[in-house]
C-alpha cells in the first residue's frame, strides 16, 4: 500500500533544510529512499551524522502532492537563505509525481527565538490528515498491522524470556532483579551493573589507595 510523505531533513552543523515529498506508488516512510535532489542527497550520504529527517505528514500521494505545492507557494523556499529547495515548483511540478522535485520551506530559527509560531507550523496543524477521522483509522489500522506486538508469535516469544528472567508485569528493568544487582567490594553498597562498572569496584572512590 502507498503510504505518501512530506518530509524534510535538517542539517545540524548550518540549521540548514531540504523539504520533499516521496509519493510514488507502494512507497512508505522506510523504503530507504533519501530525497529528491540529487545535491542534498550526496549532501547527507557523505555526512549522515549530520543531517536528521523528519515526516511532516502522511497521507495519500493526491493530498500530498497539493500540500506540497501550497507550501511551496505560501513559503516561497528557493528565497530563503536557510533553504536548499532550489525552486519553488513552479511550472516545474508535475501532476502525475514523476518528477515532483524540489519542495517546500519553513523558518524553524524563529522558532527558537521565541517569536510567534511560524505560519506553515499553523498551516501543518490546520492540514494535519489525522485530524481526518478516515485517515486517522487508516494510520492507525496500518501502525497495528507492522507492530511487532501485536503478532501472537512475538508476545509468545517476549513472555517467554520476561518469565525466564524473572520479569512480572510492569516491571521492565532486568537489572532492578535480586540476582542483577552487584555489591562493591570497597564501599559494601549494592546497585545494577551499570553504575557499578562506571563508579565502584575498581572505580570506586572508597577503595583503599595502597
Ligand atoms: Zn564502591
């Protein structure tokens, strides 16, 4: 099932951004496709650390596709200075989504200098599919049919080896359990072996300097 996106990814080092959507037929939020142009993706393939993606919105590749060109149009990227959006899609867009290149844009600096919420970030909120109940469900159906959880043979398995640990419900942190826990040799005090690796035994401040 296509499962369309409008996403964008951020630069850490410059505060930089590429906006794009992906609508191509049976495509989803994990099909390892990275972005529509050519430039940035060499961008983020060279230097993953350094570059985050978002998911603004999902939906169906129609919606998606008019979302991307209203943000275009509304933010007018391919002036903006923090943007990599070489263009607005003007004239270039194509209808059909074979090319649909370049996107959108956004000022997420404003954001953090405490200025009133950025107009797209109303324009997002107001075209959020999920206020959709028909789409919300959809999400939804399709969140519950890739969670592992909810395959019998994966709850059979993770209550198999919570009991074989010793794990009661709620309780989610093995190395709480009696038989995780490690005394210090020099300072008596009992803790999970993390703390007690990085801080007692032969990190320990107490131990007896010989
Ligand atoms: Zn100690």
């Amino acid at each position: 099932m296509t499962q369309a996106f409008l996403y964008r990814w951020s630069q850490k080092s410059t505060g930089k951004w590429y906006e794009g959507s992906r609508t191509k037929k049976n495509c989803h939020i994990d099909d390892g496709y990275v972005c529509s142009s050519k430039t940035v993706r060499k961008m983020i393939l060279e230097n993953p650390s350094d570059w985050e993606r978002t998911i603004l919105v999902i939906g169906t590749p129609t919606y998606i596709r008019d979302l991307e060109s209203t943000r275009l149009q509304m933010l007018d990227a391919k002036n903006s200075s923090m943007s990599y959006n070489m263009h607005n899609n003007d004239g270039l867009y194509n209808r059909l989504g074979t090319i649909h290149s370049d996107v959108t844009k956004n000022k997420m600096s404003k954001t953090r200098t405490g200025r009133k919420r950025p107009d797209q970030s109303k324009f997002m909120f107001d075209n959020n599919p999920m206020k959709n109940k028909d789409v919300a469900n959809k999400i939804s159906i399709l969140k519950t049919k890739n969670n592992p959880m909810h395959n019998e043979e994966t709850r059979k398995k993770v209550s198999e080896t919570r009991k074989r640990m010793g794990l009661s419900a709620g309780y989610n942190n093995p190395s709480l359990l009696p038989q995780y826990q490690m005394t210090c040799s020099h300072c008596s005090k009992t803790m999970g072996k993390g703390p007690f690796v990085r801080w007692h035994g032969n990190n320990c401040k107490n131990q007896q300097k010989s």
